[in-house]
C-alpha cells in the first residue's frame, strides 16, 4: 500500500496535467511492450510497434524492465508535452541522480556494462539514450500521438468537472478504483509498502495512456511527487498504418450496447474482478447505476458476477471476451 500524505497546502497544491508526459508515455509504453497485459486494449498496437521499432530501443528497454524499479531520471518533471524539451532535461540530470538511480537498479538487476557510462553521467552516453528514446517515440508513439492526447485531455477535463462541481476530494475519490481518499491520506493499491508525506510540496497528477491496473509514484521522495495513474481507453484506438492491420473501432460497441454500457464492459475487460463501487468510480456513474449495468450484461451473458468480501466482483464471461474482440 502507497499512502500519500496531505496537509491542507498540499491540497490546494494539486495539479493535474492537461497534455501527456512523453517520457512517461514512454517508459509505460516499452513497459506495455515487454508484457502481454491489457491484450485486448493493447495487442494491436504492440504488433505495430514490434514492426517497426528500431533495434536501439534495446538500449531503453534494458532500464526499463516491465517489473521492478525503472530509473526515476528517465522521466524527469517537466511541464512540456515537446519530447525535445524533455529529452534536455533528461539530458541535463545531475550525476549524483544518474548514480544513485544505477545503484538502485543495480540491487534489483546486475545492470549491461554500458550502464556504467551513464552513472558516470558521461555525455555520449547519455546521448546515445536520448536518442534512443527518441527513435523509440519515433517508431511506436508518434503514429497514435493525437489518440494519445486526445484520452488524456479527455481525463484532464473530467477530473477538472469534478473538482469544480463537487471539490479536490470527491475529485481525489473517484480518480481510481484502486484508491481510496481517506483524509488527509491517499491511500493507492501498490506493490511495496511506503508512506510519502508531501510536506507542503503539493502533487502533480500525471494522466498516462499507457499506465496499466494502478498508478505509479516516484521512487525517491525527495524529488518533486507526481502520481502516475491510468485514463480510461476506448477498445479499437490503434489506428492502422502503413496498410497494418489494427483492432476494429469501438463505436459498433457503443451502438450496440448503448455508451454507458459498452463503457463499463470495456472497464470490466481492463480491471478483472472490479466490485460494483470501483466500476462506478471508473465510469463516473452511480453505485446503483453500475449495478443495473452489470445486472444487464451478466443476464446477456457477457459478465460473470460473483461475491467477495461482501460485494459484487465482476470479470468478462468467453463470451463477453469474443464480444469485444469482435468490436
């Protein structure tokens, strides 16, 4: 569990960005791009992008492994959507931060000998992983950016609503189903037990396309706090290119089903066993509108429903899998 503290700054201190960050996109996507998670929301594009990425992208791909800790100076925090921009700041990382952050790979993982160079800071080095992200966005990023973008100012919009209608901590509430605001702590689902205490520093909300089940915080909690977390995707997104072949789109879905609906069987397809409240936090909706909702798709066949801990968990039936394969 992450518990991330509050003080009363810290809350009017809250800042969610409006444009994606492209080197956590980065870094989430070759994360994505090594898994197999989220195949029916991510599989065609990871086709794509596995015909067309360059071979320097080995270079990035061995800091950034899918499980365990990635290096924080790979994603410094910049207010900047430009690649270019983040690439300088990245590029301009003191070298006590690019050693300390080998040195905390390096107790997880023995690290390529390459490595070495760039926890010396030394400037071909770090040069040769600049443009290695930046042919890596290049190849499996830039031909979706707009969809990229056009999710995450959907979310940036919705959390904004919501702050503006109901306040910071409704907004905070309904952010994820795997957080729980519990004032004046956020509380998060997470792999490693920590407590980060914001001290008046505030937090920078980072909307991500490609963060998957729960969001993600800095490793080191002297650095400025951002939290990772994932928007909501629409199945069909990947656009094809160069005559490859992507899933469908998803408007046959929503005509079929209705919008609502199709979205919450797309939020059930994401979060496997998601209960009756998280589904209704995801979507934006009702405790008791989700569960008219789910009531409809398991009568249909679609959704599996079964009780844990007192509620109602939800996961895809082989139909409802076909389904939304089939667009």
């Amino acid at each position: 569990m992450l518990r991330i503290h509050f003080t009363a700054e810290d809350l009017v201190r809250i800042r969610v960005r409006a444009e994606p960050h492209p080197l956590w996109e980065v870094l989430l996507s070759i994360h994505m791009l090594q898994t197999s998670d989220g195949s029916l929301v991510f599989d065609a594009w990871r086709r794509q992008a596995r015909a067309s990425v360059r071979p320097s992208a080995t270079i990035l791909a061995a800091l950034a492994r899918p499980k365990g800790y990635s290096p924080d100076f790979l994603t410094p925090t910049v207010d900047t959507a430009d690649l270019d921009t983040a690439l300088e700041a990245l590029l301009g990382t003191g070298k006590s931060v690019l050693r300390a952050d080998i040195e905390r790979l390096a107790t997880e993982v023995a690290p390529p000998s390459w490595v070495v160079g760039i926890a010396d800071g030394d400037t071909e080095a770090m040069r040769q992983l600049a443009s290695s992200v930046s042919r890596y966005h290049e190849d499996a990023l830039r031909p979706h950016w707009q969809t990229i973008r056009a999710h995450v100012r959907a979310d940036r919009d919705k959390r904004a609503s919501l702050a503006t209608d109901c306040g910071i901590e409704a907004m905070l509430t309904m952010l994820h189903p795997t957080m729980k605001w519990r004032a004046p702590v956020l509380e998060v689902d997470y792999p490693i037990d920590r407590d980060i205490h914001l001290d008046g520093r505030g937090l920078v909300m980072v909307p991500s396309f490609f963060c998957w089940r729960r969001p993600i915080a800095l490793a080191d909690p002297d650095r400025e706090q951002i939290l990772v977390y994932p928007v909501e995707r629409e199945l069909g997104w990947c656009e094809p290119i160069k005559g490859q072949h992507c899933a469908p789109r998803p408007e046959s879905l929503s005509a079929l089903l209705g919008r609502t609906r199709a979205s919450v069987l797309r939020a059930i397809a994401e979060a496997p066993r998601v209960n009756t409240s998280q589904l209704a936090r995801t979507i934006g909706i009702s405790v008791a509108g989700a569960s008219q909702h789910a009531t409809v798709l398991r009568d249909a066949g679609l959704v599996i429903t079964h009780r844990s801990n007192g509620s109602a968990v939800h996961k895809l039936s082989s139909r409802g899998v076909s389904l939304l394969a089939a667009g």
